[in-house]
C-alpha cells in the first residue's frame, strides 16, 4: 500500500485534463495536476479522493488561507492538506518570475 499524495499548482493557461502526471514508486504515488482556479483544484481533490482515496494533498504557494482551509473542508478532514512554501528570499525570486510570465503578457 503506497502512500498517495495529489499536488496541485497554479497557472492561467492550465488545462487539468492534458497538465497531469502521476509518479508510482510502488511505497508513494504521487498524482499531479496543474489547475487555473480554486474551482478546478477543488473539483480535482474531490474526485482524486474519490478514485484514489489519497493520503495527503500538497498545494503550489498561490494557495491562500481560505482556499486550503475550503480544500480540507471539502474532504472533511479525511486528508492533511499542505503548502509549499518557501524562506522569504525564496518566495520572493518565485513571485517575480510569475508575475512576469503569468500577468505581463
């Protein structure tokens, strides 16, 4: 029995149903999708709770608060849900790279 984990990341020109992957090394697999909305990243752990019953969801760092709190509540606490996030310095290299390629084009 694997231990199951669905990550999900942000970008606007995401199409969930072509953007996905899955990674099985027999003890972990790990399901990715790349969703363009809260809607899409909540329709996706619903339904890959339901096929998969995973173990655990980690989110990209465009996740706010709510959204991870609305996530966990969807799936009724049955699921840790996580974010990636990283040091100050980090974050901050990360978000200039996305608001170049996400909203100046």
């Amino acid at each position: 029995m694997a231990f199951k984990v669905l990550f999900l990341s942000h970008a606007p020109d995401a199409v969930f149903k072509k953007h996905n992957s899955i990674i099985d090394t027999g003890k972990y697999r790990l399901l990715t999708f790349v969703v363009k909305s809260q809607v899409e990243a909540v329709q996706i752990s619903k339904r890959i709770y339901a096929e998969e019953k995973i173990d655990a969801i980690l989110l990209c760092p465009g996740f706010s608060h709510s959204d991870v709190a609305e996530i966990f509540d969807v799936l009724e606490g049955k699921v840790s849900v996580n974010v990636a996030r990283g040091d100050g310095p980090s974050s901050r290299i990360a978000q200039t790279v996305i608001k170049r390629e996400y909203y100046s084009k």
